[in-house]
C-alpha cells in the first residue's frame, strides 16, 4: 500500500502531488449528509480490487443491491460520514475472494465453504455466497490513511445447484440456525486472516453476516448481525432486527404484527387511490423495509403504459399528493413512475424531508 | 358540454356533488410553481378525446415529447399556471383529428393534407403530421368553466412514405417557407372550424406551429410561431426562436455562434472530466435548448454499464459536483445515469435553483 497519499481537502479536481510518488488523490466532491465522499485517485474512481464479484455471484440484483447498500448503512454506525472516506476494498483481491467463496479442497485450501460431501451422503450445501470490502480512510495532514474496514459476507438461505454442467437447477435449503452458525466459523477465519496482513493489523474490523433471499425473491436479503473488532478473533455479535417486505401483501399471507398491517391498508389506500386515475394502470408494487418492527422506508414502482407527457405530468402530480396523504411520514420513500422500457417520471422524499419531490422525464 | 361542472377548490379527494349531474371534479392537487393543476373527473384523470393519436403518429419519440411539452410552455404564455387548470382536450374527437390529418378528398372533405398529385406529376408531402388540444379551465364559482384553448400543429420538415405497403420508405423534404405558409393556411381553416363549435365561440385560441424533426434526429422539433385569437381568423403570428442541439457537436459541424461554440466548450469539458472517472463508460451525450440564441436548458444522459451501489453512489456525488462546476448555471439541467436497461441515479437542477439534487435507485 502506498504510504505517501495525497488528499486536497475536499477539493474536486484541486491536485496535489506527493513528493515521492506521482499519485494524486481527490474525491468525489462534498457529499449530501449522512453519504461518504470516495476517494480518487488520478482522475478516476478508486474501483475495488475485488470489482465485480458479488454481482456475478448474484442472480437475484435485488440481492446485490441491498447487500451493498446495507453494508454501507452498518458502516455507518461505527464510521461516521462526517470524518471518513469511503474507499472501495483494496486489500482483498478478486481471486482471494474467488478462493475463499468456492468450496474447501486440495487445490483451494482457503475456500470457506465445505467439501461437497460424499456421493451416496449428504450434500454439503453452499453456504457463503458473497465477501465484499469496505475500507475507511481519515485524512492525516496531507495523508489517506486507512482507520478501518468493513466486511459483509453473504450467507445463502436456499442454495441453488446444478448436477450437470446442463442439467436443471436444483435447491437445497438452508435453516437460519446453520447458516448463522457457519457463518460466524467463517467470520472467525476472515478475521484471522485479515490481521496477517501489515496494514489491517491494528485497524477496527467490522464483519456484518447478510441472509440472502431466494432467487425468486421480489425483494433482497438483509443483514442480521455485524461484529465491531480490535483484535483478532470475532468480539460480541450484535443483533440486527430488519425485515424487507413486497406490498401489497398477498391475500392469503399471515400478518406478523398489527403495525404492518396498518402499513399494508395505507399501501392499499394508496394504491387503489392512484390506480383509479387511469384505466389500464399496469401495477403498482412496493418494497418496504422494517427495523425492529417499524416501517423504516418503502421503494415503490408504478408500471404504466407510455402516456402523453401532459398525462405524465398530471399523474405524477396526482401520486405526489396521493403519497403525502396515503403513505406513513417521517420514512425515505420513492416512487418510480414507469413503463416497461423508460422511467417516464419520479416522486421521492429523502430521510429527513417533509415534503415529496417530483420530475418528470422530458425531451426537448 | 357538461354545464355544471363542479371543482371543489384544490382539495385532493374532496368530492363536490353538482344537484343536476352526478358528475364529481378535483384536480390533480395543488401543483408545483410554474405548473398546471389538472382536472379529475369521478375519480379518473379527464383524458383527451383524442388521445393517443399525436404518439401513434411520430416515428420519433422526442417529436412526440417535445411537441407535448413545447405547446404546454407556449400555453403558459398565455394563460398563467397561477389562475388558469389544465384539461386534456375535450373538443376534437379521435376521429376528427385523423380525418384532418387525412390528405383531403371525396371521402375525407375535412382533410388538412393536400391531394398526393397526379401519378406523372409531381407528389404533394403530407405537411401536417399532428394535432393536439388543450384545454385550459377557471373556476367559476362552483363551476369549472372553459377559457381558452391551445392548439398544436406539427409540420413535416421530411415526409415519409411508401409507394407499397412493405415497399422501402421514400424521404421528401419540405422547406421551411412551404412548411411555414402550409402551416399558417391550415391554421385559417382549424380556427374558423372551432369557432363553428358553441362552447369555442368565444375563448380565446391559441394556435401554434411546430417543425418535426427528421425521424434520424437525437432531438425533437421545435415550435417556431404561434397566435392568440379573438375573432374566427388568424391574428398576429409571433415568432419563437427556438432551437435544439444535441452536444457535444460532431467535430465536423459548423458552428453558428461563438455563444454555442462556448456551451459545447464546457459540455466537452464536463464530459472528459466525467468520462476519466471510470474505464469503459459508454457515452455522454445532452440534448441542448436554445431561445433566441440563448442555452434555456439542457437533458444530459450518462449511460454506464452496471456498477455496484457504491459505484453508483459515488459517481453521482462527482457528476454533481462536475456539473456544478463546468456546466452554465441559471438554466434548468437534468442528467440521466443508466445502463442499457435501467436508470441507476439521476442528479438535476430545476428552474430557479442554485445547487444540483441527485438521488440513486437503491432497492431493499
């Protein structure tokens, strides 16, 4: 890792030179609040080392989207958006990850997942599906210098397999006791092997285990617990309560609690409300995230067909008065408005907000 | 038309029950500045008698939207967003509005377009493309009451045809003093054609012409004069210089101005410094307004190939800041971030706002 790097702070496109090196570092600008700035270095993007990986390990985006950005929300807790800088993993390679997401072998001695298991016995399912790294920088005079990483593991809750190269698909389920289980043992053994290295040495390791969803899932997984650590095995795991659910709730579905319920009737209010503007409006779907029981946010996709852009504009106006009186208050929400190929308009009140913004998609 | 019309003021799903109809308005709800209110009836978005004809008959979809979106900013400078309520148009049916875009004969007498000539001779082009209505409302007590309308006529700059049905497509072009005295010709007769209607006796009509961009074109057409009309002819024309431009310009284009020769400078500049960030982004392309010289506006897009979330998060925070850097302030601006198949962020500045906005599409 390269010791002499040069942060102008704050300033985009300001370069600075370091004396021994030629690298130059900005970032990407000053961020919204409660968002990290990253890190550039020589005019472009610091891209992960690992890049790409937990994508092509996914077949259900919504997955590596949540798992993404739920890493980042833990990250949160313990490295404020005020004093670091986000920078994308650097210290563990694409093949590391490779290596370590494939099963235990001969060939592959640092694989984290088992051994296949005999013929005639049972399967050993896949339990690890994704690793990815967080690193976050402090600046140091006119240094980055590295005060912490964060590490998400992916843990499957159905794993899907093939027999034959071609054959069909195969799932094996994976009960949320073994799959917690295993993945604290991994966790244990990502941590240890993390401190060999020099520069994650003395650095505050968080490991945070994600439960992904099926494949068939209209909504990504979720992290259940994360682990913040100073030394080199894994400390006190700390219980994270998150749910995601797809609105409207299928008829036939059993409540939980009496607080999703109401959200449920509010979704439907609403829907209904904004499905009555046009005939044909295709669908109207959400997804809402819970913390600890509570509504905590909602993405919202209303599917249209392709509208004059006087009715778009209408419409949008209609749904944005719509969701401030149908919607719960105080959460994020956004509400995409488009058809099967174009997102014809967009409504959306940022954490915080009071009030719902709208665009709409024009042309000239 | 329904004489009793009943619009219970701005309020959003407060219904008004008139004593001889069982017809109920509200409208859309109240609308952001510099925008219309549209009218609900029994719940359901009033849509235009003739809708969908203007769509189905452009081959370019930028035509389709800026000429929506072009007539209802003429419209606005008329009839001011503050007193006046949007309708779609009420009064030319489906049919009406294909019969006038008809090339005139003994089976269609209300055609607009002329004869296609004799077989030898030489063909006439289809001049007018498209139609629309809009119909602009005031409350009036408990009333909603019609007082104006805007009507839109799209002209050929290129007629496209076949001579066979699955024949290959022929081009002719019209010149813009053709297109334009064609235009005004049509216009005599549409005014003198409304003014037959008794509810269009006496409002004001506003009539306005609009040049089709060529179906190869990465941008729409553009109105270039409209008249607002007292009495049963065409009064006054006035003249809009309005132009579109797509950026950056080809390097072989010749340039019209040095004020242009400037706004493609930064473009250019917001470009490169946009395109380093990442290896392999695709394209940044803009569409570009101009009034009266002048750069009024401008719909960026960014098409990327799919990135992880933080990618995504980052990149945005940096077009933000580059945007705020190197693009004209004062104009309202709006950028575009997606691959092939989805919108992954968007970052814009609407008319009257200093900074730039930006939201990613995340997902639970």
């Amino acid at each position: 890792m390269a010791c002499a790097m040069i942060l102008s702070s704050c300033s985009f496109g300001g370069k600075s030179k370091s004396s021994s090196k030629s690298d130059n570092y900005t970032t990407t600008g000053s961020a919204a609040s409660g968002t990290y700035q990253g890190v550039i270095e020589n005019g472009r993007y610091k891209t992960s080392k690992a890049r790409g990986v937990t994508a092509s390990n996914n077949d259900n985006t919504f997955n590596v989207k949540s798992f993404e950005s739920g890493l980042t929300n833990i990250s949160k807790k313990v490295f404020s958006t005020k004093s670091y800088i986000f920078q994308e993993g650097q210290y563990l390679s694409k093949s590391t990850v490779e290596n370590w997401l494939g099963r235990v072998s001969k060939s592959n001695k640092t694989g984290l997942n088992p051994k296949k298991g005999k013929t005639n016995g049972t399967r050993n399912p896949v339990y690890i599906q994704s690793i990815e790294e967080q690193d976050y920088m402090k600046q140091n005079g006119n240094d980055l210098k590295l005060h912490g990483i964060t590490v998400g593991i992916g843990l499957n809750s159905v794993d899907y397999y093939k027999k034959t190269t071609n054959g069909p698909t195969y799932s094996q389920n994976i009960s949320d006791a073994a799959m917690k289980s295993y993945g604290q043992q991994a966790a244990q053994k990502v941590i240890k092997r993390l401190r060999q290295k020099k520069a994650l040495k003395n650095v505050p390791i968080v490991i945070a285990l994600y439960k992904q969803a099926s494949d068939d899932s209209l909504v990504g997984g979720t992290f259940f617990e994360y682990s913040v650590n100073n030394g080199s095995s894994v400390g006190t795991w700390k219980k994270l309560n998150i749910t995601n659910k797809v609105l409207p709730k299928a008829s036939d579905a059993t409540s939980t609690n009496s607080g999703n319920e109401t959200d449920n009737t509010d979704f439907t209010n609403f829907k209904s409300q904004i499905q009555s503007f046009f005939p044909n409006l295709s669908g109207v779907t959400a997804q809402a995230q819970y913390e600890n029981g509570t509504l905590s946010g909602m993405h919202i996709t209303v599917t249209t067909q392709f509208y004059s852009e006087t009715e778009i504009s209408s419409f949008t106006q209609y749904i944005s008065t719509a969701a401030q009186k149908y919607l719960p208050s105080g959460i994020p929400i956004d509400i995409k408005i488009q058809t099967s190929t174009d997102m014809q308009a967009f409504v959306y009140r940022d954490s915080g907000q009071k009030k719902f913004s709208s665009h709409v998609f024009d042309s000239y």
